[in-house]
C-alpha cells in the first residue's frame, strides 16, 4: 500500500525557489521586444544576467541601462530590484494580507526564514513594518532628490519624477542601478544627490531587524540587542576605516579623486566608502583606481552589510563575532563575550561556516573566470567578490565577458544574494539529529 505524503518544501527551500522563480520571471519580460529600445536584440543569457541583477540588489551590468532598455525595461528592472530588496517571501506574505487578510503557517515559517525572525507569531506585524520601512525611506530620498533634479540641473517634472524614483528604490535596495552610463560619476561633487542616496544605502545595508528596533528604542540603548549593537558598530568602523582608506590612497590621483577640489574628494571618497556596503554606484572611475583601493575595496565588499537587509557579503555580524573569536582566544578566555553578554557557540560555528564557504565560492569563481577569460588576478578577484557581495561595483569587464563567464558571476550573485547558510540549508534533503556522540580528541593546531 503506498503511502501518500504531502509535499511540502523546506522554509529555505521556499526562498530559493522564490528567488529563482522571480529570476525566471525576469528573464522572460526582458527578452520581450518592448523591453529593448530601438529594436535592440537581447540574448538569453544577458537577459538572465540583468534579471539575476537586479532581483539579487546587485547592479552589475552586461547592457547599459539607460540606452539598451526601454522605459518597459526599466520598470521591469526596477519592479525586479523591489522585490529582491523587499524578499520574495515577504512581497508574497504582504500579498497574502491585502488579500486574504491572514497568513497559512508555512507562508509564516517562510517569511520568518528569509527575514532571518528567530519567531513567527508576529509575521504579520514583521511584513507590514518592512514594507513600511522600505517606502517610507524610498519616499524620503524621492522627495530629497527630486528639486534637485528639477532646479539644479534642468529636467522635466516628468523626467525628474522617474529619476528620482528610480534612484530611491536603487540606492536603499543597495542594487546600483543607475539611468546614467557613467553611473553617479557626473553628481560627484554634488551632496544634494550623493548624501540622500548614501544615507538610503547605509539604511538598507542596515537590515530591517536594526531598523525597526531603533524606530522602537532609540532612546533606549541599553535595551538594544546584541545584533543592533554589532551592525551599528561594525558599520560605523568600516565606514569610517573605509572613507580614508580610499581617500588617503586615491587623494592624488588624477583619474579618481585628484581633479576635484578637497570637499569634493572628501565626499567622493565617503560616497565610495559606503557602495562598498554592496550599493555598487560609483562616483570615480573605478577602473582608474590604484590596485591597492581595489584590494581594500574587495575586503569591504566581502564583509558587506547587515544581515536580514538589502545588502550582501558575509555581513558585518559574521565578521564581527569572528573577530571576538580571535580576541577571545587570544587572550585564552572560554566564552566569548560581547557587550556584557555571551555569544552562543552555535553562532561560532555559524560564523565559521558562513565565512568558509564564502572565501571558497570566491575563489572557485575567481579560478574559473581567470580560466575562461584569462584575464588579470586583481580585475577578476575585484569581479567575483563584486557578485558574491551583491556590490555591483566593476572595474569595466563586465561587459566583455563571455557568456560562460557571465553564467559564472550569475551563479556568485545568487548565492551571495541568498547567503551560504540559507542556500546551503535549502538543497539538504533533511535535516539530522544525531542522538550520540563519539569521544572528544583535540589535534593539533597551528
């Protein structure tokens, strides 16, 4: 007799799913003949290229956005860049609520994975502050540019409006997109443009959890959690480290930062600081910088931002706890101990886990694209931890790629997009639980 068994997929297989099907989805509005402009053609796997692009917030480009695509392609692009910002889950769940006016427990357990909730009794009021969060900002950097635009440099109300919608949704998605060829790179010197959009990045690189904590208890510091306290700190030091970094090295180079005035360099290399959170603008050539701005920018672009956001990379938590590891170890403690609290061992492994598999999908795609392309170590390295951090930052080979080469940063821009942990658990048949143990031994290390 055959046992019937429902099925049912696992809350990490769910999210996979969505995103790929989202992809899939994207992928086949823009081989539509609207979507291009001018009769231009599109081909399967640069279609794919975008759709994974911008559905995983990343902003790496095969085609020029402004010129290849149709204002249908764009909108696509930009539909594609709102639901990969927002999670596919949640734009589901908050579908589920207009709707039905509820939601099915599994479509809980799935919203609740993919905002990384440890609970779901309150998935319900978790989607509408997300989906809250996310137009209130976007709305906010809207108005913000938008007289710019109109006033400071001549557009339309039709043309402002879209432009400065567009690059709201871009810059607090982190996805990078840009209605410009050259990016950002003629606002430079301009702060009327650069800080709302850097502000919209660093709130999204954030994560949702942060945010909606600090809308409830920002007077409250001590009441914040530790994950609160880790992105906030994290994300101050890397700004900050990353800011003079790329300034001090780039001050006096002609093709970046030389050719503008002190302030604007000032501003440019704080605006360059935070796409390195896995926003992907530019305001530089980035082609034109030193090989060691690029190498710092590779570090900061595999850290990324924080979890359960917009951004990508390892996150700022991962590289946080394991730098308390070290310290702790260091100094021969046996817990490790993060503002008056003790760091749960599972997140150890966790965080170890997450860093591993991240260094090894890097460099497996950077081994690969040297193997197809043949190009330099630095400018593909630069590439592959440009996708995997969902950054979209290119030193300008993206577009002379290969279509297998193409299929290779895709690859990177999804798993990063997703994480390791979350695509990792999704393609396990089962989960085990292991009920003895065998006996401890310790090799030796170092």
């Amino acid at each position: 007799m055959l046992h019937r068994r429902r099925l049912g997929l696992h809350p990490a297989q769910a999210v996979v799913a969505g995103f790929a099907s989202a992809i899939l989805v994207g992928t086949a509005l823009l081989l539509l003949p609207a979507s291009s402009a001018d009769d231009r053609s599109t081909t399967l796997v640069d279609a794919l290229f975008t759709a994974t692009s911008a559905v995983c917030v990343t902003g790496l480009v095969v085609l020029d956005t402004p010129t290849h695509w149709s204002p249908f392609g764009q909108v696509v692009i930009l539909v594609l860049i709102q639901l990969g910002g927002l999670g596919i889950m949640i734009f589901a769940s908050m579908i589920g609520l207009v709707l039905a006016r509820k939601l099915s427990v599994r479509a809980r357990l799935n919203t609740a994975a993919e905002a990384k909730s440890v609970g779901f009794d309150d998935v319900r009021g978790l989607v509408r502050g997300i989906v809250l969060i996310s137009f209130a900002i976007e709305a906010t950097v809207f108005v913000l540019l938008f007289p710019r635009l109109l006033f400071g440099y001549g557009y339309g109300i039709g043309d402002a409006a879209w432009h400065a919608g567009f690059h709201a949704v871009s810059s607090f998605n982190n996805a990078g997109f840009a209605l410009y060829s050259d990016s950002l790179m003629r606002f430079a010197a301009d702060p009327f443009i650069c800080l709302p959009i850097a502000a919209a990045v660093i709130l999204g690189g954030l994560g949702f959890p942060v945010i909606m904590q600090l809308r409830r208890e920002f007077r409250h510091p001590l009441h914040w959690s530790m994950n609160t306290k880790l992105v906030l700190w994290a994300t101050l030091v890397l700004l900050v480290g990353g800011t003079v970094y790329i300034t001090a090295i780039e001050w006096e180079n002609p093709d970046t930062l030389g050719g503008l005035d002190p302030a604007a360099r000032v501003l440019a290399g704080f605006f360059q600081s935070v796409q390195t959170r896995t926003a992907g603008f530019n305001s530089i050539d980035i082609a034109a910088l030193h090989d060691e701005t690029w190498l710092g920018m590779d570090v900061l672009m595999f850290i990324g931002g924080g979890p359960a956001g917009t951004a990508g990379g390892i996150k700022v938590t991962t590289f946080a706890v394991l730098f308390f590891i070290i310290v702790t170890e260091l100094r021969g403690e046996g817990a490790v101990n993060i503002f008056g609290k003790r760091l749960s061992r599972a997140v150890h492994r966790q965080a170890i886990t997450v860093a591993l598999i991240a260094v090894g999908a890097v460099m497996t795609g950077v081994v690969v694209l040297m193997l197809i392309t043949g190009l330099d170590l630095d400018r593909v390295l630069f590439e592959a931890v440009s996708a995997f951090g969902t950054v979209g930052l290119s030193t300008g080979i993206t577009t002379e790629l290969n279509d297998a080469a193409k299929l290779v940063l895709v690859v990177l821009m999804f798993l990063g997009r997703l994480g390791p942990l979350t695509l990792g658990t999704a393609i396990a048949l089962r989960e085990r639980r292991i009920l003895y143990e065998y006996p401890k031994e310790r090799p030796a290390i170092g």
